[in-house]
C-alpha cells in the first residue's frame, strides 16, 4: 500500500499580470532646472507622458525660478511638442 501526494490543483497557476509601472514625478512646484534635467530625459528616453506632464506643469505655472530660466524651459519645450512636419 502506497501512500500518494496529488497537488492542490490540477491546473498549474496562472503566472499574475506584470503591473504597470509607476510613475515617478516630483512633488509640485519644481524648480525650473529639475524641469530642464525632465525634459532632457523625456527627449533622451522618448518618454511622451513624460514631456506631456512637463507641458501641463508648465502652462499651469507650476515651475518657479529666475524668470529667464522658465521662459527658456518655455521655448525649449514649444519646440519639443510641436507636431512633426508631415
């Protein structure tokens, strides 16, 4: 007489769902220079959301430093999310 161990579930369990992500974005306000080092990361690393989230953060006044920084950062970034040429 043989003693035998069946497993708990016939089906081998389903491997779980990778979750998304999550997104890393510093508390608000941000310094014009940190906005400046984000943009260069969302350039070098093509991340949209990321520049897109810079955009909004920077139409909503949200950047604070010498006003010539923000307005750079303005520029740079109204040549960034301009459509592409077709």
């Amino acid at each position: 007489m043989t003693i035998e161990f069946w497993p708990r579930r016939r089906k081998p369990r389903a491997a779980p769902k990778p979750k998304p992500r999550r997104q890393r974005r510093p508390k608000l306000p941000i310094r014009a220079g940190q906005a400046h080092q984000k943009l260069s990361q969302a350039i070098i690393c093509g991340d949209h959301e990321l520049a897109s989230w810079l955009d909004l953060v920077v139409k909503q006044d949200l950047v604070i430093g010498p006003p010539d920084a923000v307005k750079d950062l303005r520029e740079r970034l109204d040549a960034v999310m301009e459509p592409l040429p077709a």
